[in-house]
C-alpha cells in the first residue's frame, strides 16, 4: 500500500499546480518504499523535485502580485531547509532519519499545506485569470 494516496482533497482544479503535486506524491511513495540505497538517490531526487515545485509557485506568485506571498514562500523555505538537513543525515548513512521524515512528517505536511496556503493561491490564480 502506498504511503500516500493521491485523493480528490489535494485536487484543487489547475493542472499546473496539480500535476506537480500528483509527481510530489509519487516521489515520497517511491522513496518511501526504496531499499536503503535507492532511498538515498531518491531522497536528493525529491529535494531537487521540491525545490523546482517550489519555485514554480513562488514565481506564480510574484507574478501575479499574490497577497500571501511573504508567508507562503516562507513555509516554501523552512520546508526546503528541513529536507537539507535530513539529507546531510541520509547522505551520513544515517536512513532511519529520513525514513521517519518522509513517513511521519511529509504526508501531514503536505495535506495541510494544500488544503491552506495552495488552495488559496489556486483561487487567486482563478481569479486573476492566470495563464501559464
Ligand atoms: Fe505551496
């Protein structure tokens, strides 16, 4: 069973930002089901992927002038500098760090964030009409 099932509760209507959740959601079940030595090379693979997703809303929200922006981008920040830290302990061979991040923290984060901050850049996105 995967750890976390993609549910019409992360869906919030814009492909543009829905499709970078749904590869989100399917990089923490692979690295979540990874063998020790795939899990290291999948946990930088899910920094990488984090940060890119990340910079792609913060740019939406520069550009379309987005309110909650200082906020928003940074929860974007304190979550990227999480993720490097657990990283340098994956890349010390220390796994079960990063296992216990990616099992009980990513999935609680990750639905509240969407559920909040997410949702509220997606109506205003609506709002003002942006399209990418
Ligand atoms: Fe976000």
């Amino acid at each position: 069973m995967p750890l976390m099932d993609w549910s019409d509760a992360y869906q919030l209507g814009l492909p543009l930002m829905d499709d970078t959740h749904q590869e989100f959601v399917a990089l923490v079940n692979k690295t979540h089901d990874a063998n020790n030595a795939d899990f290291k090379v999948l946990f930088t693979e899910l920094l990488t992927h984090t940060q890119a997703h990340f910079d792609k809303e913060n740019q939406l929200m520069v550009a379309t002038k987005f309110p909650a922006l200082g906020e928003h981008q940074a929860e974007h920040q304190r979550v990227i500098n999480e993720l490097k830290q657990f990283k340098q302990r994956v890349d010390k061979g220390m796994i079960s760090f990063g296992r216990a991040y990616i099992k009980d923290r990513l999935p609680e984060w990750f639905a509240l964030h969407t559920k909040t901050m997410d949702s509220a850049l997606a109506v205003h996105l609506q709002r003002v009409n942006y399209s990418a």
